[in-house]
C-alpha cells in the first residue's frame, strides 16, 4: 500500500498541543508515539529546568532507528503543535482491529 492511501489513524495531536521531540522537527517520515492506553500525558524536564508535560512523542526516522525500544531518550525538546489536519497515518502491516 502506498504512502499516500493508508488510513490515518483515530488519535492524532490536538491543535495547541505540547508535544515532545528529537530535535529534528522537520525531518521526514516522522513516528509518532503516544504514552499508554487513554493517552494520559507524562513529564519531561528539559536541560534547563523546565518542566513540560505533553501525551505525543515525535522522532525522526534516524533517531526512530537509533533508539529503537527506548524512544524517550531521543527527546531534546518541545514544541506546540500547530497543525489542523491528520497527519499520522496506520503503519503498515498493522491489522484492523474487528
């Protein structure tokens, strides 16, 4: 199937909302990854302090492949999401669910 005609997926990043990422925001493809079941969102204490919490984790493709099992150790910063439609889409090879 390609790239173009999968389905995207039902939980997507809100308008406005924190996310986290590698630092390399503008790289593509980008995997996003949300933390556990309902999404609840999680703390992450940046290198000067700050406190941020956000439910969505974005890595490049490098860093995907770099940290594989361990993807919040790629996170370098955060970032406002400002997107209005869908982005994220169905990995391939990922069953429907019944």
């Amino acid at each position: 199937m390609s790239e173009g005609k999968r389905p995207f997926t039902k939980d997507q990043p809100r308008y406005g909302e924190t996310i986290l990422h590698c630092g390399h925001p503008n790289s593509r493809p980008q995997h996003f990854y949300s933390f556990g079941p309902g999404m609840p969102e999680k703390d992450w204490k940046s290198p000067d302090g700050k406190v941020v919490t956000s439910r969505w984790m974005v890595l490049c493709d490098d860093c995907n492949k770099i940290y594989g099992f361990t993807p919040h150790l790629a996170i370098q910063a955060d970032a406002t999401w400002k997107a209005l439609d869908p982005v994220i889409q169905v990995p391939e090879g990922r069953k429907k669910k019944p």
